[in-house]
C-alpha cells in the first residue's frame, strides 16, 4: 500500500506548476483526475518533442499515473459537475490567474461550502495576494523575480537561465506538495480543509541561503560569480584533458589541504598562502588556476578517482548521455522505463523521488490521452450513463 492510497486529487491546472505536485502525489498513491478541455487538453500536450502517441515527451513523463476527463469549466453544466466532483474529493489543484476561478463560480468560498474538508492547491506567478497578484507569470518570470536568474552566468554576461526555466514550476510543485500534504494531515486533526498558497517566485527565493540576511546584516549584494560561489574556494567547475569537466567543492581549510597535498602543492596550505578560506577569496583566480592546472593533466574518470582517494569532495559535471551510463544511476534506479501501447515501446524517465522504504511511490502508466478516463470517472464515480455522457460530449461540456 502506498501512503497516499484513498486521497482522490481533482487537478484542473495547466503546464507544471500545480500539475507536478498532482503528480507527485499520483505517484505516492493518491488518484489523481486530470480535468482538461474537451478538444484541446493542456497545453504540457504540446510543449516539447510530439511522439507517435500524438502526445509530447513533457507530457507522457509529467503527467504519469493520472487520469484524463475532458470538462469544460467555462460553462454552467461543467462547473456544476466539476462541484459534484469536488464533493467526492480530497485536494483540488490549480494555477489559474488569480480570480479566474471566481469568475467560473469556483472560487474557494463556493468550493468548501461544498467540501468542508477540501485542500485546495492554489499557485499562480505572485500568490493569490500583494500588488501584482493579477499578474500573469510563468517559471522564467519566477525564477527572475524570486533573485536566482540574477545571480546565474558568469560576471561579464547577462543574467542566464538558471539550468532551466522551469525551475521554479518544479520548485512551486514540490513545496505545494508538500503543503497538501501537510494540510490534509491538519485536515485529519480537526476535520477543517485550508487552501495553499503559493507564488511561483517563492520557492526560488527561499533557497538562496544567505542572500537575505547578508544583505540586511552587511548591505551584501551577491553578483554573478560564473560557477564558483561566495563563501568558499576552490568550489567551481574544472576542466578535464579529455574535453570533460569535473566538480570540485573544498567547503573549509581542511578539505582544501587535502587536495593542495594531491595536486603536489601541499606547501599552499595550512600556514601556506592559501591556507585559509580568507586568503583563498582574496586571490579566487590564482587558486583557480591551480586546480585547473591539475585537472587538465588527467581524464575525467582518472580526476575523480584520485578525488576521491584523497577525500576531495568531487563528481562529474554530467551531460545526460553520461547520467545514462553511470553505474550509480543505474544502480539507485533513477531511471525507469514505462511501457506504453502508443508508443509500441517504453520510455524512460525520472524515477519517484523521495525513496520510501516500506510504502514506496512508483510509475505505472505515461500521461493517458485525452478523456482516456470520462467514462470511468463520470460513469462510476458520478453516476452518468451511456446516453447522458453522449449528450454532454454533443454539448461540448466533455
């Protein structure tokens, strides 16, 4: 049994955002019911590589273990059976612009005077208050305005994407699942459900370590550093004579002791010139170019092994052909491969993260077709016939 087994999930959001805490939760055991517009779908359907299932690879990996109704939210009839369904579920999720809901009749007060033990996932690019609530957003904006795109490239270069734009959808899905979570176990204390709410930009500034107290503390404006960081040297990316890169991470003077003895310059540390993290700061580029030096006499593979012989905190800088063929990967399982009828194959994708002992999370199925799920949902669950789900779908309500 999987821990969320017996929690039914209504997730009506679009792109990542709010899905991805749906999904997290799908592949934890909760059902998650996937609601979508008749015709059209979300857009995840069409953002990135298409596949012969005529969906894309975003969608049949991000939309893993849900079920798809088609439901139109715009109109009466689709708003009084998305109600019904309210009524039988436990989380709803969404990430419209604030006020959209509340336009379709759906806002929270409508909802939990429906299901007074409702969770209701709410993310949009500011949070559902403040000056610029009515704002549109997407994860590039989140990323920008949560301060991490400002400090990501290198310090003569604009401001670069800080691995991906996405970030911060994948951020505000995570600590949305975890909120749920947290609220549906305030729910089993008192009974009483809440709505969570998060920007987009939030998540993003509160991984920033230092940032804040820095500035408020000493008037510290952390600057583009490339890929060393501030507070400890060498910490960066080192290249390899085999074209390759490595990471080095000397987080104090004694790890810092360890490499310069490896790399033949013991004398540099201890009472030596670099010896302290102070001295190693004052002169960033000459302790760089020391560990350069070194890095670029061996291959990769060759660089990490007598890393890691010496206790040098060290890995490869992994393009994803590399993540692959990695004996790790392959051993801890970070890649599963689903099969899927439309696809005539399996695909492989990110495997469940957390990793739990006893009750562990799994992916059973891709992101389903569209409305791949009308007739068990709305069948079984609300009761609708043969003749009353034709009549809808001719009304275009599914």
């Amino acid at each position: 049994m999987r821990p969320l087994e017996g929690v039914r999930v209504l997730d009506i959001a679009t792109y990542i955002a709010a899905p991805y805490c749906a999904t997290i939760m799908a592949e934890f055991g909760a059902e998650v019911i996937k609601v979508e517009m008749p015709g059209v779908g979300d857009p995840c359907r069409r953002l990135g590589t298409v596949t012969e299932a005529g969906d894309t690879l975003v969608w049949l990996s991000e939309a893993r273990n849900k079920k798809s109704i088609t439901l139109n939210l715009k109109s009466a009839r689709g708003q009084e059976i998305l109600k019904s369904l309210v009524a039988k579920s436990d989380v709803l999720c969404e990430n419209f612009r604030p006020g959209t809901l509340e336009r379709w009749n759906l806002g929270w007060d409508t909802l939990r005077a429906l299901n007074a033990k409702l969770v209701m996932l709410r993310v949009s690019g500011y949070g559902q208050t403040g000056p610029y609530a009515a704002l549109p957003g997407f994860g590039r904006i989140g990323n920008a305005f949560g301060g991490i795109s400002f400090l990501a490239g290198d310090p003569d270069r604009p401001p670069a994407t800080p691995g991906s734009a996405t970030l911060a959808d994948y951020m505000a899905g995570l600590y949305g699942a975890l909120g749920v979570v947290m609220a549906l176990r305030s729910v089993d204390a008192t009974g009483v459900g809440q709505q969570v709410d998060i920007g987009l930009y939030e998540p993003i500034f509160r991984i920033l370590d230092e940032l804040a107290p820095a500035y408020d503390k000493y008037g510290f404006i952390r600057q583009r550093m490339g890929a060393p960081t501030v507070n400890v040297c060498p910490h960066s990316h080192y290249p390899t004579r085999d074209g390759r890169w490595i990471a080095i991470a000397c987080t104090n003077d004694k790890i810092f002791a360890r490499l310069a003895r490896l790399m033949g310059h013991g004398d540099v540390a201890g009472e030596g010139r670099y010896g302290t993290i102070t001295k190693r700061e004052a002169d960033r580029p000459g302790v760089d170019g020391m560990v350069n030096d070194w890095t670029m006499q061996y291959d990769q593979d060759e660089a990490v092994r007598l890393c890691a012989a010496a206790e040098v905190p060290c890995g490869i800088v992994a393009a994803i052909d590399e993540i692959f063929n990695d004996p790790h990967y392959a051993a801890r399982e970070n890649i599963v491969r689903v099969a899927d009828s439309r696809l005539n194959a399996d695909l492989a994708v990110p495997n469940v993260v957390p990793r739990l002992t006893q009750t562990p999370g799994s992916v059973d199925t891709l992101g389903p077709a569209l409305g791949a799920h009308n007739e068990e949902v709305f069948g079984a669950l609300l009761g609708f016939d043969a003749g009353q789900l034709a009549d809808l779908e001719a009304q275009g309500v599914i």
